[in-house]
C-alpha cells in the first residue's frame, strides 16, 4: 500500500504510563506531534498489536440479529375494578361505640368493622314487634269477614275493611323487616327480650382497610364515609395515551412498566381494553391494562405512579451493539477488521446509518454493504476513533 498512512494505536495499562499512538505506512511512518494527539491516517486505517487489544479488553464479533419493537410512551397508575373498592357508610344515623381496626388491617367480607349506638333503633324494633303481633290478629279477622261475606252473614263493607287493614299491615311488617336487615338485625330472631340499641355494621368485601374517618363516639350521618376498604386481588394499569397514538393501540399488544419505589426494574402487563373517550383537556385516551401472568402482586400498591411502554409494532434486523458505534461530525462509524497478522491488527473505518434502538443495539439498515463474516470491533472503537 504505497504512501498509506496507517495509525498504529498503543494502549499502555501499566500505572504511571501514558498512551503512545504512533501513524505508520507499509514502508514509512510518521512521528505523532509534540502534544501527544493522534493524526488520523487520510485512508482511515488503523492499526493496533494483539498485546494492545488484549490489555486493553476489546472484542470482535459479527452482525447478529435482533428483534426491535416500536413503542409508544405513555404513564398511570396501579389501580382495582371498582367492585373492589367499596366506601362505608351506615343507612342509619348513630354514635360510635366500638372500633378497633386501623388502616392497612386485613379483613373480611361480613367481618363487623364498628358498631353504632342510638335509641332510634330501638324504636323501629319495637314498630316492627307491635305490627307483627298485629298482623296475625287481622289475618285472623280477615279470614273471618271473607267467610261470612261469602256465606252472606257479613257485609262487603265489613269484609273490605278487614282486608285493606291486614293488607296495609303485611306491607308495614315487611318494611320494618327489610329495616331491621339493613340494620344488620336478624327480623326471625327478634323478640321483646333481645331488642337492642347498637348495631354492626358489616364488611361488604374482603381486603384492606385504606382511611378511616371515625372515632368513638363520633356521630355518623347516612351521607357520611365512615372508611374505605380497597381489594388488591385483581390489580391493573390504568394508563394515559396521547390522542395521536388512539388508531395504534389495540387489545392483547405488550406493556413494558416501571415503578417510582423500583425504577430499575421492568414489569409486563398486556393492553386488555381500549377507551376511545378523548378527554377534551388532556387530549389523552385511557387503557386498561392486565397484569402478565405470574406477576406478584405484592409488589404493587393502588395507586402507585408508574410509567410505561406500549409496544405496537416489532420487526427484525441485524445489528450492532451501541458501543461498536461511534458518533462523529453528524455521522456514526464502525471499525472492520480488514487484515491481521500475529504483530498487526489491521482496521478500517466505515460509515453505518442506523435505524431502531433497543435492548444497547442499533439497527444497520446498510448491513448489505457487509457480508456475514465481516467481523466489527465491538468495543474500545470510541478510544480508537476519537483520538
């Protein structure tokens, strides 16, 4: 190769050593300047010895191939279905006479979560008692003016009478027994000798105690929240996409997400529902996302900001790993070993244009320009290139 300069690169590792690079040609070399910078050759060779690629830890390899997804980008949080969060109240006004649980307790559906105190209940016991006891007398009655106006005895006004006034009290006995349900009081176990001024008020779910907002002796309106209780069995995403990416996103395509408690770790769920509801301030639609199976659900909290990745579309290419590729002037370079001997390996410098990243690869859209076997420096081509 005459008058082809080529930079022969030294790498010193020794402690206290300083790096020695020094430009050469098959028949003449060229001296590096005063300053210690290298010159770089006009035909962009490189040259550097076995020793100098071993000390310094490079690696070679060739184009492998490798799968690159387009994402779109996109943040929400962990949340439940709404049959699992339930916010308690009382149908029934009262004092708090007894609580004990705090939030974060685990319970269950039907568990009492406090009791309530009030001489109203009392008397709506007592109603349902006096009407009961009533009831069966004017069944009685009715009966009895039925018979007699069918057999004449009696007149039909008698018989009206009767029947409108057990009517009327059937329908109160049951209005006061669904009463007493609500109030958690057994209507079949109630009698003159059991009526109560408290009552329990009952779990509708199991799961977790989130807030509660009593106190003994707090008095507590049907209109108020007494607490919250949220169930973390069935935990999703609730994600926001801009309105641009709506005509991309469809069921069953990967997520990729990271917590804030844990942002080094990656998760997966799956996109399950689409909302093509544009919120008119956001200019975002919503997605509903499922969790990947075998996910631990431990590990997330309602609630919880996370941020994530859709994949919407994957395709395959051969690649190069992000440190084989340097950056110069606007435009990227790699290094292909060209020649070797024992003393010299031998490497040109050659332009790639990139495509997709992913997983510290980039994609060579010009990989026809290289064959199968070229084999690239894979790292220390940065210190090479730069210098």
């Amino acid at each position: 190769m005459k008058n082809k300069k080529i930079l022969i690169l030294f790498f010193l590792v020794l402690a206290g050593s300083s790096a020695m690079l020094s430009c050469s040609s098959l028949g003449e070399s060229s001296a590096m300047g005063e300053t210690g910078t290298l010159e770089e050759a006009e035909n962009n060779v490189y040259v550097i010895t076995p020793s100098q690629f071993s000390a310094s830890g490079m690696k070679m390899g060739t184009l492998s191939k490798r799968n690159f997804s387009q994402s779109v980008k996109s943040n929400g949080m962990i949340e439940v279905p709404p049959e699992n969060k339930a916010s308690i109240g009382t149908y029934f006004g009262g004092y708090v006479k007894d609580i004990t649980l705090l939030p974060g307790d685990k319970i269950k559906k039907g568990q009492v979560l406090f009791t309530l105190e009030n001489p109203d209940y009392i008397e709506v016991q007592r109603d349902f008692l006096e009407a009961k006891s009533r009831l069966g007398y004017l069944r009685s009655d009715y009966e009895r003016q039925k018979s007699l106006a069918s057999e004449g005895v009696s007149s039909e006004k008698k018989y009206l009478k009767a029947q409108a006034e057990y009517q009327a009290t059937k329908v109160r006995v049951e209005s006061l027994r669904k009463k007493l349900q609500l109030m958690n009081i057994d209507p079949s176990g109630l009698n003159e000798n059991n009526i109560r001024s408290i009552i329990p008020v009952m779990s509708p779910i199991s799961g977790y105690v989130t807030e509660i907002h009593l106190s003994k002796g707090l008095f507590v309106d049907p209109s108020d929240v007494a607490m919250n209780i949220t169930n973390t069995d069935h935990l999703h995403l609730e994600l926001s996409v801009f309105e641009k990416n709506l005509g991309e996103i469809r069921k069953g395509q990967e997520i990729s997400f990271r917590v804030q408690n844990n942002p080094s770790s990656n998760y997966h769920a799956r996109v399950h529902l689409v909302n093509p509801s544009i919120d008119r301030a956001e200019r975002t639609f919503n997605i509903h996302a499922h969790l990947a199976e075998g996910s631990n659900p431990s590990l997330f909290v309602p609630g919880m900001y996370v941020e994530a990745e859709i994949f919407i579309r994957s395709h395959d290419g051969l690649a190069l790993p992000h440190e084989a590729v340097v950056e110069s002037d606007g435009k990227k370079y790699v290094l292909v070993l060209s020649d070797s001997t024992d003393s010299e390996l031998i490497y040109e410098k050659r332009e790639v244009i990139t495509g997709a990243s992913g997983d510290d690869y980039f994609e060579i859209l010009n990989a026809g320009e290289f064959n199968e076997n070229t084999r690239f420096l894979l790292t220390g081509a940065f210190n090479i290139i730069s210098e």
